[in-house]
C-alpha cells in the first residue's frame, strides 16, 4: 500500500536556488514510518529518510526473499485423491481417464500460485510427461526458484499417482524424451555439414547439420504442393491434419514439419539443433 501524499510540487531548492517543481514523491510504503520532511520528491529526500529508504527497502527484500525461500506450491496443500485408475503403458483411453482426473482434481486452480485462472498443461521436456495446470503466468515464469524445485520434485501427476503423455496438437503426435528424437527412421544421416563425416559415420554434430539443404527445398515444395491440390489456404492445418506422424517421412520432410508446426523455438533448437544458437555456427 502507498501513503497518501498530495501530489503537489517539491519547493526544494535546486543548486540554481529555484524551488524544485518536480511532483511529492508519493510510493513511500505506509507501512513505514512517516518521512522527517513531508512533500519532497525522490531526489531532494532528507539525509535521514534516504538513509531510513535504503535501510527498510533492504529489510523488505530481505523478508520477501525469505518468504519465497519457504513457499511451497499451492498443490501440496490440497489433498490428495484416493488411487483408482491404473495407467496401462500406451493405452490411450487410461490417459484420457488419468487427464481428467487430474483436472477435477486441480478445479481449474494453478498447481504452483493456487489462483483460479485460465491453465495450460504444463510438461517435461525431458520425459515428455504431463507434471499439471498451471496458469500461464506461472507457466512461462519457470525458474530455479525453490517454489519450483519443489513444484518439479513433486508434481500434481505425482500426487495424483497418474502418468500422462504429453499431446502436442500442433505437431498432432506425443513429445518425444528430451535425446530421443531420432529423424533417421526412414533415410539415414546425409554427410555431414559441420565437422564432413561421411553418410555412414556417426558425429556429435547436430541433426541440422545432417540434412541435405536439396531435400530440405523438396521437403517444402511437396507440402506447398499437396496443400495447392487439396485447395487448402492453411499450410499448417495442411501438414497437421493431412500428414499421418505415424509413416516415416525422411528428416528432411521432419524438419519443415517441426520448422511450420513448432511455435516453441526452444522445442526446435533441442530437437535439431542440440539446444544451441545455429548463428554461431556462421562464424
């Protein structure tokens, strides 16, 4: 909360000996104790209330940070439900049951900050599993902070006892374990472009670096085309509903595929470019 301080002008003198007519400063917390000169701005405050304003702005930081120290997601505090639905490895209509008991369990409340809130399914993107709902401002704020350690050491799927694969819709297919992604199915790794290993070598380069920049062109071009002949204006509603993720495809067609579909850039990176920057490959 702030004091209320009329916002009316300083009247200081400057170092020109004018009166300052800069606005009262008014974001004094009132929670604190009142200022010595009432009606200064920020920069013609008293030795005594800068001196007062640093000292209770680090005790406040210091309190939050301790506070944040202890916080521990909303979810540990809900209880827990009672077991009753066995995850079957692969069997889709168990997931669904485990997903929407999940979701009746969460009732629309952010797994991390407890607030009722439009959620979005948050995941691993090592396992490729489910971990809860979380708001999207939690959603896009993960850090390393206790509150999501904690959250990452013991999941609302892990509380609920559920294992749920992860659906990626754009992609129309599960997400794969962080290293698992394998795009050589169908053809193998071409020669490399980084380090010039032949075809049938393998390297530590990234799969980018092991694509033909040809079938990457013919890649592009069969989509556009099969998009023109189903008279679709919508690329990506083409290759996401007419491209079935079960047939292998070359790495190269997999490539423009995650390229269009993917709108996470760290989803691409990790898959095709071993999670680094590709412009400083340029160099």
């Amino acid at each position: 909360m702030i004091s209320d301080v009329e916002q009316a002008a300083c009247g200081q003198r400057t170092k020109k000996g004018a009166p300052c007519r800069l606005p009262s400063w008014s974001e004094w917390p009132n929670h604190w104790p009142p200022r010595s000169v009432a009606g200064t701005c920020k920069r013609h405050l008293s030795p005594e209330d800068r001196a007062t304003y640093e000292r209770l702005l680090a005790e406040d930081l210091a309190t939050a940070e301790a506070e944040q120290a202890r916080r521990e997601p909303a979810c540990w505090t809900w209880v827990a439900p009672t077991p009753g639905i066995q995850i079957l490895p692969g069997d889709a209509h168990s997931e669904r049951q485990a997903a929407l008991r999940l979701r009746d369990w969460q009732r629309g409340v952010c797994a991390i900050c407890g607030e009722k809130a439009t959620l979005v399914c948050d995941h691993d993107h090592d396992t490729g599993l489910v971990r809860g709902w979380l708001c999207t401002s939690c959603n896009s704020n993960e850090d390393d902070s206790p509150v999501w350690n904690r959250y990452r050491s013991w999941t609302p799927t892990s509380i609920c006892g559920v294992r749920i694969r992860y659906w990626e819709r754009a992609a129309r297919e599960f997400a794969s374990p962080r290293g698992s992604f394998n795009p050589w199915a169908k053809d193998g790794p071409r020669e490399c472009l980084g380090c010039g290993a032949p075809p049938k070598n393998e390297c530590d380069c990234p799969p980018l670096l092991r694509v033909s920049p040809a079938h990457i062109l013919k890649a592009i071009m069969v989509v556009i085309g099969a998009a023109k002949k189903a008279n679709l204006s919508d690329i990506r509603y083409a290759i996401s509903e007419y491209v079935n993720p079960d047939r292998p495809h070359s790495p190269e067609f997999l490539l423009v595929r995650d390229l269009i579909l993917r709108r996470r850039t760290s989803d691409f990176l990790d898959r095709w470019c071993g999670n680094e920057n590709p412009l400083t490959w340029l160099s």
